[in-house]
C-alpha cells in the first residue's frame, strides 16, 4: 500500500486510577475532537484497581472507549497475582468481558521477559509498554521472534517467543533531530515550556506522517496533565485530516489484521459509533434516560477504608486484593443480589437487578453519534463538536450486529 493511501493512526492513552478527578481531565482532551467520519474519538485507558472507581471503569467502557490491564497496585516489573488480579476484579466489579480486557501495560513502564511470560500464559492480546525512538518507530508486530524494542536494556537477547501476542511500542516524543535529542515517552508536557512541547509534537508528527505512518501516541497520567489541555487540545485541531484516524489500541490491532487504504475506513464497523438504545435506566453505563448522569439510583455505593466506591455488580465484603480479587458479595444471592452479566449478553444490554437481557434478535435498537459532517474531519473547523448530532438515527439489529459482536465476542478473531 501507498504511504499516502495508509491511515495516519493517533492512539491516546490516560494510564492509573480511573476515578472522579481524573474522567474529567480525559474527557477534557476528546470531547472537542472527531474523527473523519464524524465520531467522537477514542480512547484507551490502562487502568489499576488501587483508588479507582469501578463504576467509571465501566462507563468509560461502555462510552465504547477500551479499558486495559495496569495491575492492581501499581507495581512495576509486577507479579503474576498483580496482572491477573486486576483483570479478575474489574471483569468482576465492572462488568467488562475477559476478552475485551485484552492489553496490558507495566507500571512505570518497568518490565522483565517474566512480565512477558505472564501476559502469555494469561492469553493477553497485547503489551504497550515499550519505548520506540526513531531507530525503531516500528509499526505494531507479534512477539513470534521477541522483541525489537528497548533494545538498549538487553531485553531483545532474552528468549521472548510468544506467537501470535502484540507489541505496541509506544513511540517516544523526541525534543530535537540532533545525536543528542531526549525522548520524553509520557507526560511530555512536564518536560519543557508549551511552547517547546508543541513545537516537539508538531515535528515529531510530521515525521511519522510524511514517513510511514507508523502510529504515533500521546500517552499521559490525567493527574500530571495540570494547565496542559489546551496545548494538547490545540496540537489535536491543528492534525486534523481527513486520513488522521483517533483509535484505541483495539481498533488499532484490527486494523492491523485486516489493512485497509483510507478511503476506505469510515466503512470498518469497528470505526462506527452506535451506541445502544436501550430506552430505559439500567445499571450499564451509560445514561439510557439522557438525564445527565449514568445509571442515576441504580449503582451500590461500597464503602472502604481506603475510599468508598460504586458498581453495578453487588458490593464485596472486603476490598479486592492480590489474594482475592473478587471477594464474596455483600448480598450474594436472593433478593436484593446483583447478576453478573452472562456469556451470552453484551454488558450494555444487561439489567444486573433484574438478571435480565434486554437485547434480543428482535428489539435492539442503536443511536448513532456522528457528527454531521461540516469541516475537513467532519466537524466544524475540523477541531469542534459543536456541530449538530445526525437525527438520532435508530439502527435496526442488522446495523447493530457489529457492536453486538464486539461487546459480547469481544477481539477473539484477533
């Protein structure tokens, strides 16, 4: 494929407590953008279980944004318990399936070949925790034969085959095109004036767009991003094309799996955007009623010593840990227990208080949220969501099959 006919990919991703402080800061930097076919963009977030809430956990999920592996205390080059712990207790406690719980980054972005072992065995789809400078700005590829990335730590020497398992290497944001140039991999906005980290980002964009467009990232801490938001924000309006394409690491890979030019792109049913229209309030993330807050009276407040939070799914006895990442439930069974969601219903369509799926093969309906098409990425000035939305347009369950498939099957054709 022709470079220029190739998608130029924006992967942006917030890392640690998903929690009230810190949703908003990334919203902040998404809200105000779309994507060339008029959808809100994505994002990804590597989320630990320590300080965060599991209700926003859950509708940033069902927002149709990803949510990934981040352990669950934070610990770098962590232990098998700290991975899988984290995935049993938000699956738990959030109500997101195993499969979509598919990538992983390490703490601190500290790792060992173990870490890599680990994520193996545990049939993870993919690591993002590597640092990739211009000498290796390599496109997204399988561990069949290792890694090809921080090479500098001796990593790439170790015995790392695990076929089939992505690595998304992070691509570093470098200060300068001289021998000398520092890469700043996250946070690069604590690094230099706004002035310099937006000239850095601009430089470093162009590089990947009139290269090979191999993905280029923003990969941020909500807690550091502080005054920085309109400096990101202002970078992001000024990038936008109608060949930049905003994308979770997910939609990434199945991009990956299945290239397809930039003409093309707006017709990937992982790039559309319909949400369902379930018509009635349930504990699901999302705000069925359009009342202005998600699953208004329905969530369980669960209070701890550590700091209170919500779910949809019945409080635990005690707080998830390493040992025991899905405690028994407060209410375990009877009246008054929430249902997990079952295999055979997608989260967003499941009633956890009633154990009932609203989503059969003939009354589901969807709403699309594009953006009428009015600037160069499909809102006006290529920047704002200010535009009007489509008419509400509900989608039969034809048209819904995609997102049906994704929720419920998860990346399993990955």
């Amino acid at each position: 494929m022709n470079p220029k006919d190739v998608p130029q990919f924006f992967t942006l991703t917030f890392d640690d407590a998903v929690q009230a402080p810190t949703v908003p800061v990334a919203h902040s930097l998404m809200t105000p953008h779309v994507n060339p076919n008029g959808c809100p963009i994505k994002a990804t977030w590597f989320a630990q279980t320590l300080y965060s809430d599991f209700s926003l956990i859950q509708q940033w999920y069902a927002a149709g944004n990803e949510v990934a592996d981040h352990t669950m205390n934070h610990l770098g080059t962590p232990p098998a318990d700290e991975i899988t712990g984290c995935r049993k207790a938000i699956n738990a406690f959030s109500g997101i399936p195993f499969s979509q719980l598919s990538g992983f980054r390490a703490p601190f972005l500290n790792y060992s070949a173990g870490t890599f072992q680990i994520l193996g065995q545990e049939k993870f789809l993919y690591d993002s925790s590597t640092a990739a400078v211009p000498t290796d700005a390599f496109w997204p590829y399988t561990l069949d034969h290792g890694l090809a990335n921080d090479c500098w730590n001796g990593i790439c020497n170790e015995a790392i085959s695990i076929p089939g398992m992505w690595e998304i290497p992070m691509h570093a944001i470098m200060d300068s095109d001289s021998a000398t140039a520092i890469p700043h991999t996250m946070d690069a906005q604590l690094d230099g004036s706004p002035d310099a980290v937006r000239g850095w980002l601009q430089a470093n964009f162009n590089r990947h767009y009139n290269g090979d467009r191999a993905p280029f990232g923003i990969y941020l801490h909500p807690v550091h991003v502080g005054n920085a938001t309109d400096l990101y924000n202002e970078f992001m309006a000024s990038i936008a094309k109608p060949d930049v394409w905003f994308v979770t690491n997910q939609q990434l890979l199945q991009w990956m799996q299945n290239p397809v030019p930039n003409s093309q792109m707006a017709d990937q049913p992982y790039m559309k955007c319909n949400l369902p229209a379930v018509g009635k309030e349930i504990c699901n993330g999302l705000d069925d009623t359009k009342q202005g807050t998600p699953d208004k009276g329905v969530l369980e407040t669960c209070n701890f010593v550590a700091g209170p939070w919500s779910t949809c799914y019945g409080c635990p006895k005690t707080v998830p840990t390493t040992s025991d990442p899905v405690p028994e439930r407060v209410v375990a069974s009877g009246p008054g227990a929430r249902t997990p969601v079952p295999a055979t219903c997608a989260s967003a369509w499941w009633d956890p208080i009633k154990a009932e799926c609203l989503c059969t093969s003939s009354n589901c309906s969807f709403t699309d949220t594009a953006i009428a098409p009015t600037g160069t990425n499909g809102a006006a000035g290529g920047s704002s969501t200010t535009g009007g939305h489509s008419a509400a347009a509900q989608l039969s369950v034809a048209s819904g099959l995609a997102f049906i498939a994704a929720v419920a099957g998860g990346l399993a054709m990955l």
